[in-house]
C-alpha cells in the first residue's frame, strides 16, 4: 500500500514539476478537487480529446458532433432526474468528523476481498507454474470460491438497497463489515443521508427576477435536448451518434484523488440513437469499440477489465465500466450504458415536443432508443500520465525517470538540439526547428551537456531528439534519438519531417482498431 501511495506521489509531483498540472490558485492555497493544466498538460489533453473526438467523429460516417452550452433551461434537470435523483449516499464518522460516500467505502472494503483473491491466484501459480488454469483454480479452490461469494453478496445487497432507497441498510451494511474510518479506525457512523451534487447559480441581475440554473452535471443532456435538430439538419438516419466534449461540474464529496475526482472536469460523450429491440447488440458493440480504442495506445492488455454494474442507474437498462489500472488500483475511467428511451421519453414529457424518429423502412414514428459511451477527459489524462510515467535502471546503473506517453499524444512530438552554442550549429537547428514548426510542437534546447538535455526531454515524454553537430554541417546528417528505446541513429536532414509523421501520425495508431 505505501508503495502505491509512493507512486501516486511521484505521479503528482512530476505532473507540477513538468508543467502538467498545477493546483488551482494555488498562490492563495488551492481550491479542493480544483485543476489548472500546464503547458504541457493543455497540449496532452488538447491531444487525448483529439484523438477520441478523430476515432469517434471523422471515422464514423454515422457520428456527429455538437458543442452544447454549459447553461441549460432548469427544466432540462428535472425531465433528466438529476433534480431528485443525482444524489450521493454520505455518511459521516462520529470522531474523526470526515465525510464518505458510503458506496465508495463498501467498494473499498470488497476490493480488499479482490485483493486477497488475486493474491491467492499469484501464489497459485507460482506453485504450479506452467501447469497452473486460472480459470479452473478461480472455480474450484475453497478459499478464492468462498472470498468470491463474500464479495458477490455485499455487493448484491448494496446494489439493491440503494435501488431501494433503504439508507439504514447501508448503514446496517458498514456496520455488519465492521468497516473503520479510513482516517481514525473509529467504527461510529451517523446515519446514511442523500446529497444532491449539483451546483446551483443564478441567471438575470434582479432578485425576483433572477432564475435558477444549474452548472450542467454532464455534458449527456446538452445532447438529449438537439436530438430533432441534429437529425432533421443533419438528415441523419438510425443508427446514428452524437457526441460531444465539454465541461461538467460537481460537488464531489469524496474528492481526494488528485484529476480523478475533480469539481470541474471535463467530459467526452456520445449518444447513439438506435432502434427499440437492438439495444443488447450495439451494448456489446459499443463495448468492444470502445476497449479497442483503449488497447490502440499500447498501455497495456492486463490493466483494463470490464464491470458490469450491480446497481443500475434509473435510465439504464444495462451498463458496465471500462476499469483501467491506476496507481491507486483498478477504477472507473470510462462508462458504457444502455439508457432505453428513457432520456428521449422524458423530455418528451417535460416539454411537451414530439422527439420521435419516423423510420421510413418499417413506416412508422418511434422514440429512438440510446447507447451512451462517456469518458471523463481528464481520467484519460490521468491513466496516460501514471502509465507512462517509469524509473528505468540503466546499463551503467544509473536510473532514467522517463514519461513515455503514447507519441501520437505527447505535447511536443521533438526536441532540436545543437551539440554546442556556437560554430553555427545554433542556426542550422532553429532553421530545422522553422521547418519542423509547421507540423508538429518542436522544442529548442541548448542548454547543458548533452546528456542532460536527452534525460529532460525523456521525463517531459518527448518522443524525439534531434542532435545537430558539425557533422551536420558537412553532411547535411542530424543524429535522431528515440525516447523509449534510447537507440541513436544517423539521418538525413531532409529525412526528419517523415520520419516523426509516421510515428505520431493518428492513423498509425487507430487502424489498430
Ligand atoms: P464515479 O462512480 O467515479 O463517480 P460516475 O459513474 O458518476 O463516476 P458517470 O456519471 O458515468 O460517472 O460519468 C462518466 C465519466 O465521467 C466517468 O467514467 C468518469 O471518467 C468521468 N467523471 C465522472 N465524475 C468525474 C469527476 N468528478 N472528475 C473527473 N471525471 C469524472
């Protein structure tokens, strides 16, 4: 555990030292769960959004995309349920006075029972070695079967108290699990209350006049209500998607996780408006697309699982979290649902306009149902910084720290460097850095040895060194080192430009969809 939290230090120590996130206001002492991106962060979420938006947009014939205001009419919150239903279980703890989700603490405690499965399942095959079947052992050994049913069970009943709204049995629950404040180790719980998580403003100058808003909880709705006017313009046929990258604001209680919880975060979702009666296959469709995307970055098979939830949300007829692994441990980053038309249905309700589809196949008008994929942007960032962050042990012993971000999505694809500040090698590499300028984010660097500069550029996560030296001058050659591998190779001048395309180059990377 305290290895974990080492990680996770480093993560946000490294992520302000590189100019990647920074507190909030931080001259006055920050503002809880508050983010500003530095300048390299806003390059990498500029990058990360670019790439889903490319993938999910310009790739899809059948996916558009919008750009809703945050503001919204008040009714919108109401027909959406977010009024009377966006609300979070708390509990507090007598003694130590913090505040939980006590959801968030169940989970906690079952995913230390998956912690000790997953440990069995490392011991087991260590004795078994080659012979080892993880999937038999899963279902015959006594212990992993028994922590497995453990585990199933909280959840189940959790799942169907608080569909149920029976807060006692929540805190029933805790107190069964005899489940200590993370804090104190103090087991004296208040009872569990409901809190609703949006944040409430104001529109119009005069008191009586003013109306009430909301700072919009997620960017879905924005959708929602311009489903007629994407479809009637847009000419759109079913099945067809919409999407959407935009901010979102809650008020987190639990908010301690670094970019994994914020206030003000930002949201990259997308609706797909299919037929009623089709909703099981484009579930599994859109799952598997969406994994693949994840996989097309190369961060690794073994840290993304699937969950399917236990508790469905009011408007889902199924939904399952892609979980990606986190310094903390497995998580939620992006989440698939399954919403019927229940959205559509409401608005319908609400405002009193028809937002039908008239499907010219089957001649007849029917309230589309939706698929929903919805990620938060700054999760993504998150997952791509901590993955990418590594300490290397080098041949000669020392260590490298190096942030071996995704090339397509690094801020600055490379870095010019001339060996020395004079016999005019200075010149020949800012005339490459004009050159290289007009396709990608180029970083000068002359300062210090050599060596020092490929180590910072390394823990920036800048993909490419391109060395300049006399030899240059003689040859028109530059020495381009690659991040990762740190291998070194000779090129021409004029070879560079395609040599760097290729490798950050976006098709390179989603074909592998
Ligand atoms: P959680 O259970 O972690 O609170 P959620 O199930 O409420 O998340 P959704 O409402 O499904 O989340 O939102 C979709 C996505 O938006 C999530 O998968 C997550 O990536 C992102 N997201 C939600 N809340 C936040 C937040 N407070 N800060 C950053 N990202 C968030």
């Amino acid at each position: 555990m305290a290895n974990q939290e080492d990680i996770f230090k480093k993560v946000i120590s490294h992520a302000k030292e590189y100019g990647y996130v920074f507190q909030s206001s931080e001259i006055y002492d920050g503002l809880s769960a508050v983010y500003d991106y530095g300048q390299n962060g806003a390059e990498l979420k500029r990058n990360i959004r670019e790439y889903w938006w490319k993938a999910m947009v310009q790739l899809n014939e059948n996916i558009v995309g919008i750009d809703a205001a945050i503001f919204m009419h008040p009714t919108t919150w109401k027909a959406s349920g977010h009024v009377d239903a966006f609300n979070d279980p708390l509990i507090d703890n007598k003694d130590s006075k913090k505040r939980y989700r006590a959801d968030v603490l169940i989970e906690d405690y079952v995913a230390k029972i998956e912690a000790k499965i997953e440990k069995e399942v490392k011991k087991a095959a260590k004795r078994f070695g080659d012979s080892f079947d993880k999937e038999q052992f899963l279902s015959t050994n006594q212990r992993v079967v028994d922590y497995r049913a453990k585990a199933d069970s909280i959840l189940k009943r959790m799942g169907k108290s608080l569909e149920n709204e029976d807060l006692a049995d929540v805190k029933a629950l805790i107190e069964e699990l005899e489940i200590a404040c993370p804090l104190s180790g103090s087991k004296n719980w208040t009872d569990v209350k409901q809190f609703n998580l949006m944040f409430g403003t104001k529109l119009g100058a005069s008191a009586d006049s003013a109306m009430d808003l909301y700072l919009r909880p997620e960017t879905a709705q924005g959708i929602f209500v311009n489903f007629l006017n994407v479809q009637k313009t847009g000419r759109m046929k079913i099945p067809f998607g919409i999407a959407q990258t935009g901010k979102a604001f809650r008020n987190e209680i639990v908010a301690r996780q670094f970019i994994f919880r914020m206030r003000e975060f930002e949201q990259m979702e997308m609706q797909f408006f299919i037929k009623p009666g089709t909703q099981k296959e484009w579930y599994e469709a859109w799952k598997e697309k969406r994994m693949k995307w994840h996989l097309s970055l190369g961060m690794g098979e073994e840290n993304y699982r699937f969950h399917d939830h236990e508790k469905l949300a009011h408007y889902a007829d199924a939904a399952a979290d892609i979980e990606f692994r986190f310094p903390f441990g497995f998580k939620e980053l992006e989440g698939i649902h399954s919403r019927t038309d229940f959205d559509l249905g409401k608005h319908e309700e609400y405002s009193g306009k028809k937002l039908q589809y008239f499907d010219h196949e089957e001649n007849k008008s029917y309230t589309p149902y939706v698929l929903e994929t919805s990620i938060g942007l700054d999760r993504m960032f998150l997952a791509v910084f901590s993955n990418s962050l590594q300490e290397e042990e080098l041949e000669n012993g020392s260590t490298r720290t190096v942030l071996k971000i995704p090339a397509v999505l690094a801020p600055y694809k490379v870095a010019v460097l001339p060996l020395l500040k004079r016999d005019g090698l200075p010149e020949v590499a800012q005339k490459l850095v004009d050159e290289l300028k007009w396709d990608f984010n180029v970083d000068y660097d002359e300062k210090d040895a050599v060596g020092r500069r490929y180590r910072r550029q390394d823990a920036a996560g800048t993909p490419f060194c391109v060395t300049v030296d006399h030899q240059t001058l003689e040859d028109d050659t530059v020495t381009i080192r690659h991040r990762d591998t740190m291998e070194q190779s000779r090129v021409k001048l004029s070879e560079v430009k395609d040599i760097i395309s290729k490798e950050v180059d976006m098709r390179y990377w989603l074909q592998k969809i």
